[in-house]
C-alpha cells in the first residue's frame, strides 16, 4: 500500500470538495509524531487543526475511551442519560471564564454549537439580527457559512445565506485596522443596516483562526462587552481553536478579562473524539424549552470520556504554562529567520501556542505571498514536517504543535523549516 495509491482511490471515491491537503495516508501517531503507510516519520505542527492538544493518542486519554468502549457507546443524552455527560458539564460550567453561574449543553461539531449559540441567542433576546466579524471563520453550515468572513473557499457558490447577518471589521493593527475603526464601523452597522435594539449576539473569535491568527486586543473585547451591555446585546466567544489551554490560558478570553455570555467550545476539547459544547450564563441557557436544543449524537459518551480526561491531563501536566513555553521557544526561532528574510516574512505573532508567520513579496504588506506559503507547505511536508497555512490572502504559516512536544521535537521542526526556507529562497 503506497500513499499515491491511497490518493488515487481517494480521488475516484471521495468528493473533491473535501480537501486534502497534504497526500501522506496516516498509519500510526503518537504525541506530535505520525508516520505514514509508507512508513515515513513527520513532525505534526497542525495537531489535526488544533484538536490534539494533548498529542495524538494520549495514554491517558485512551484509557479512558476504551473503558468506556467497553460499557456503552451510545444510549443518545437525550434518552437515557449518564454521569459523565453531567460531570463533564459541571467541569465546563466551572472553568468558563466569569463568576456568573454557568450551564453546558452538548452537540457534536464546532459549527452545531454556532449554531446553538444564535439559536439561544435569538430565543433569549427574542432579536434576529447578529454581526460578526470580517476574516472570521464560524464553520460550514449554512448559517455558520453566513457568519464566516472569508469567501473563497468557504462561501462561493453556497448561497443564499441566512438574512440579518452583518459583518464589521475586525482590529488588526498590521493591516492597519484600529480598535478606534472597529468600533467606528460597528456604529455605524447601528446607524445605517440594523438598530442595535433588534440585535441578538455578536459573535467574535478572540484570535481569529482561519482568517490568520490575528489576536483581538483585550481592550477591544472589553469595549465589545460595554457595547454589548449597552444595548442588551449577548457576547459570544468563539473559542471553538482557542479553547483548552492552546493560548497559554484555557481560554483566551481570558487575557481580557471579559466574560462572554455564550462560548463555543470544540477541537481540543477531547483529544480527537467528536463532542462540542456551548456554555454559557444559567439564565440564557435555561431560555430554550426542553427538546429546542440537542442531537441524536451530541454528548456522546465516549467523547463525554475523552473530554474529561484531556481536563485531566491540561491539569496535571501544566499544559497552559507549556503553551507558553512552547509560545516562547518557537517565537525566538521566527524571529531568527525572519532577520534573515526580513522581506519575505512581514510579520510573526502569537498567543501561547498559537503561533502564525505572514510571508508578503518586498516587505510589503500589500503584498500577500501565497505563492511562496503553499511551496513552503509543500517543501516542508517532503521532509517530514507537517504545516497548516491560513489566512484570508492565503499567505500565513500557522503552527499548532501539541502541548505535550518536547523541546527537542520543537528544534527539529524548526529546524526544518529553516531549510525548507533556505531551499525556496
């Protein structure tokens, strides 16, 4: 069995329209290492998009689904209950930033707990209209479609999407997009498009994730929250990529210091295993009546399982203070590389372990590099690194290593890169 094998049949039997970007056929993972049906070794620097946070295949992790596998694997929540799903929720409802009693219900995907967000939203404030942000990404149904700000691939020739969705920009001090002109422009959304008294939620990625790893100055977030306190609006946080200790906090809300009253969570809630959540404050959660909120598979318990294990493991193995090591480590290795290609790298950025490096042509701005992103995904991918590129110009590296890397696999990672550089350049 070879991977252009694997690819081939790929290609005959699957839709193109769900990509694959790297053709390496997975065979085997461990921590931050994968090794193909060839037998081929790679470093993992996208942790399946943010989602293994405590690395592929944590012992602890497994432990735990496999005890589970071995009781039941699905009554539905909604049927016949079970413990974990509760103790899971109390965790989430404790942890959630804020002192604000909290509530949890449980869905399957990042974009269904989107959705349940603007459908609680709605059913609280009995408003329709939400705004989101330019560059932002809130999943592929049709209404989280709505809410994304990026068009190509995400939106093009999907529509029409859902009515009163608005979009305002998103602060971005290298694009030069100020927090005083995000505001602006939401004001104006209140002046010319919507009143703010018919709308329900806004909706905002404290670092944006698809749309290029660009965190959300806390200042910013806290004038939202007033905004949103100003005029009954409810604050949603997007922390579906952000979640469970990626940003050096288990949240990156909470650098803010804002309390949202809804968070989306997904990805590294559970090492691998599908569950999502929303949680949000007691009393807008409690607004839907019983079966408005749900699905056949949400909650289930093997994810419930996996999900309380990773709190375990982010607990014990101090994964928010790694984070920030790990932040720390590869940022000074950014900065060394891009002294050497100050013209090809415009800007490097992170929070934690969110870490994202912007390629432009002659140091400009204006310039995207998308060309040279994909070659170095590419070039990297041939010598054993595996990178995520992202961006709504299609021009920003960004790396997701797991938590649980060693210095040591860091380094060569890095190390690969440079040349996969050096060999471009």
């Amino acid at each position: 069995m070879s991977n252009a094998s694997l690819h081939q049949r790929r290609a005959d039997a699957m839709a193109q329209g769900q990509g694959a970007l790297h053709p390496v056929y997975v065979d085997k993972a461990r921590n931050a290492e994968i090794w193909d049906v060839e037998g081929n070794r790679f470093l993992d620097f996208g942790s399946g998009i943010a989602v293994n946070n405590t690395g592929h295949n944590h012992p602890k992790v497994q432990a735990a689904v496999q005890a589970q596998v071995e009781r039941f694997s699905h009554t539905c929540l909604m049927v016949t209950p079970y413990e974990s799903a509760v103790e899971l929720a109390e965790k989430l409802n404790a942890i959630a930033p804020g002192d604000t009693p909290k509530k949890s219900i449980f869905v399957t995907t990042g974009a269904e707990a989107v959705e349940n967000c603007v459908k609680i939203a709605r059913s609280y404030t009995g408003r329709p209209g939400v705004i989101a942000f330019k560059g932002g990404f809130h999943g592929r149904t049709n209404m989280t479609m709505g809410l994304t700000g990026k068009v190509k691939p995400y939106k093009a020739g999907f529509g029409p999407f859902p009515g009163e969705i608005y979009h305002a920009p998103y602060p971005n001090a290298y694009h030069g997009v100020s927090i005083e002109e995000s505001l602006a422009a939401l004001d104006d959304l209140f002046t010319c498009d919507i009143e703010p008294s018919r709308v329900a939620a806004i909706i905002i990625e404290p670092v944006q994730g698809e749309g290029g790893f660009y965190p959300a100055p806390a200042e910013f977030l806290q004038a939202l929250r007033a905004k949103c306190d100003e005029h009954g609006i409810l604050l949603i946080a997007d922390e579906i990529q952000t979640g469970f200790a990626r940003t050096g906090r288990l949240f990156a809300t909470e650098y803010s210091g804002v309390e949202p009253d809804l968070m989306t969570m997904a990805k590294g809630i559970a090492g691998g295993f599908p569950i999502s959540a929303v949680v949000g404050k007691a009393e807008i959660m409690d607004q839907p009546g019983p079966g408005g909120l749900g699905g056949t598979y949400g909650g289930s318990p093997i994810g419930c399982a996996a999900a309380l294990a990773v709190l375990d493991v982010i607990e014990e193995e101090q994964l928010c203070d790694r984070a920030r090591q790990i932040g720390e480590r590869m940022m000074g290795r950014l900065r060394d590389l891009q002294g050497r290609y100050p013209q090809r790298i415009g800007d490097i950025r992170n929070l934690g372990a969110m870490i994202a490096m912007e390629l432009v042509v002659d140091g400009d701005v204006n310039q995207p590099d998308a060309e040279l992103t994909k070659a170095l995904v590419g070039e990297a991918q041939k010598h054993g690194l595996i990178l995520l590129s992202c961006g709504i110009r299609g021009n920003v590296i960004r790396f997701l290593p797991a938590l649980t890397i060693t210095d040591d696999l860091v380094d060569e990672g890095m190390d690969i890169l440079a040349q996969a550089f050096d060999a471009l350049s």
